[in-house]
C-alpha cells in the first residue's frame, strides 16, 4: 500500500508573486529606479494598515510604498512612525545601507491557518501579521525566515474564507 504524502508548504503556495524590498528613503530608491531602469511605480501610496500585530502585540502599522509591475511586483517600502515593525527591523538589522530583500510573497491562500500550522511543524512563527491592503477582508501574514532563508515569507488570505 502507497504511503500518503505529507503535505508541504509548496502544496499550498507554489508561485512568488512579489518581491519586497524595505529602504530608509523611498523618495531615493524610486529616483534610483527612475535614473538606472526608467521606471514608473505603477502607484505611490502611504498605506495605513486597519491592524497589525508584531509578535503578537498590536501595533500602528503604516508604510510609504512604491509598486512596479515588471512581470513579478516588486514593492518598496519606508516605515512609517516610532513602533516596532518587522520593516524597521529589517532596516536595523541588514547589512549594508539597508537596501535588501526584505520578503517573497507567495500566492494568495483561503486558509492561512492550514499554511501557518505547516511553518510551525518546521519551527517558523508568524512574526507580523495585519489586515490586507490588498484583498479586503483578508490578512497579510509575514513568517519569520529570516535565519534559515535570510528573508521573510508573505502570504495574504484571498478574504474569502
């Protein structure tokens, strides 16, 4: 008799769909992209979050974001406001001037819950989680990565479940 596959995060989410990368000056970075590719962001937004949770505790999550669609999104971010936000440890903690990937987004899942329980099994926390700016009435939930992939993990609930 055939032994049953174990399920696997990949079974879940098997496409990046954006790349994120967290800066000190967003103003700079888009000139950046504007000087050496000639590219426009698609939008310029200041995104205040309805909620965000950081390791569990809620906080004001907000962030200037710029997004370029070039065959994959690629979004840049600057922190917004004095709390603690993965963004801003991003930018403590990286090395260099802190232009680095910050996460890899994967496709939208309805059930986070299955997908968070399979990163547990391997040891990964959820490290900030909060109220999608993308899909309404679902949730961003980034997994802390950082140690084993040197980046974060997204996922975001496609809100209907």
């Amino acid at each position: 008799m055939a032994e049953e596959k174990k399920l696997v995060p990949l079974d879940l989410v098997d496409k990046i769909i954006q790349l994120g990368v967290v800066v000190p000056d967003l103003e700079k970075a888009m000139e950046g992209m504007r000087r050496i590719l000639g590219a426009e962001p698609v939008f310029v937004k200041l995104m205040d979050y309805p909620w965000v949770e950081y390791f569990g505790e809620r906080v004001d999550g907000k962030a200037r974001i710029a997004s370029y669609h070039l065959g994959i999104e690629l979004e840049i971010m600057e922190p917004v406001g004095d709390c603690d936000l993965a963004w801003k440890d991003h930018l403590r903690d990286a090395p260099g001037p802190g232009y680095a990937l910050h996460h890899v987004r994967f496709n939208d899942v309805d059930d986070v819950e299955e997908f968070t329980a399979l990163m547990a099994e391997r040891g990964i926390k959820v490290y900030q989680e909060g109220a999608s700016v993308v899909n309404p009435g679902g949730k961003f939930v980034y997994y802390d990565t950082r140690e084993d992939l040197g980046f974060v993990i997204e996922v975001v609930t496609t809100g209907k479940k």
